[in-house]
C-alpha cells in the first residue's frame, strides 16, 4: 500500500489560511516546504503534491503547477480541462492513491505529501495510508478563516532527522518550530 506524508504550517489557534492565502510570510518556512516536498532518493522518480481545488487555486498563478513536483488535484468541481495537462484530477484521496499505485504510475512515483487543505488534511490523517505529519508550530496567533484539523492521538512526534532544522527559528520577529509526528 502506497503510504503518504501530511506537510502544513499553522500558527498557535491551528489556523492555516486567510481569505485564500497564508496569514504570514516566512521564506525559509516555505523553502523547508520546497525542499522537503521535492527531496528525492531515486532520480527516476518525481514526488508528487495532493491538495484540494482551493488550494490549488490559492497558489500564484505563476507559481502552478509546483514545479519538479506531479501535481494532483482533488475536487468534484473542476474538469480537466480547467488544469494544465500535466495536472491529475481526482475526485477524492483514495481513488487518486489507487491511481498512484498502477504500474505506469508507480515506478515513477516518490514521495506523496499532502499539502491543503483543512478537508484534505482531515481525510489524509483518518487513512491508513498517512505514514507522518510535518508540521510547522508557529509561535504566534493569526486571524485565519482555515484551520488544521485536530491531530488524532495515534500520532506521536518523533526526532526530525538531519534534513529538519531544530530547535525554535526566528524570522522578521516570528518564531516556529519544525515538528514530525508518525502514525503509531
């Protein structure tokens, strides 16, 4: 069964998101999210990114598809005519997990991470198939109108190894931490 990571950063009230866009801005936050999102082990294969239609759309439109990375998009709303055609279209987690797993998709594939949003993320962390959370603490609380769901208990937070800097970061004022949690 083919296993999948959740990536998101959200502030002390577990918000995620303000009227499409993230309430704060951190650069070496979102060079973390980059560079973990795009490591690869096998150079023949590509990771690949899932997250619903919103956040999709909430990406600058210069910067989607994430580059270096095979995008899949979850909605029930949108065709594929409405996204670039190196984009997947999924109608849910599973059936685009299941896709994920057939051969020609397979031996191409890394590491799946889901990155957004708060519905995605709740369906991500009930599945069987969620392997670890990488979540990033923002020590600070931001008026949001998307939350993180609540973590279910069977997560326990793990040591980040080498690739996860540690300890509390500060930028432009603002401190956050880089946590993992894997499902027990």
């Amino acid at each position: 069964m083919l296993k999948f990571n959740v990536i998101a950063a959200v502030c002390q009230n577990f918000g995620i998101g303000l009227n499409g866009d993230l309430p704060w801005s951190l650069k070496s936050e979102y060079e973390y999210f980059t560079r973990t999102t795009t490591h690869i082990y096998d150079t023949a294969k590509q990771n690949v990114v899932i997250m619903g239609r919103l956040t999709y759309i909430s990406i600058h439109e210069d910067q989607r598809p994430l580059a270096e990375r095979l995008n899949v998009v979850l909605s029930t709303a949108m065709t594929s005519a409405e996204l670039p055609e190196n984009v997947l279209l999924f109608p849910n987690l599973e059936t685009a997990m299941q896709r994920l797993e057939q051969e020609d998709l397979r031996k191409k594939v890394g590491t799946v991470w889901i990155v957004g949003g708060s519905g995605v993320y709740k369906e991500a962390m009930s599945s069987p198939r969620c392997h670890r959370l990488y979540i990033t603490r923002i020590k600070k609380e931001y008026k949001c109108d998307t939350f993180f769901p609540k973590i279910p208990m069977d997560f326990i937070e793990i040591h980040p190894g080498p690739e996860s800097p540690r300890g509390l970061q500060e930028e432009n004022g603002i401190q956050y931490e880089f946590k993992i949690l894997e499902k027990l």
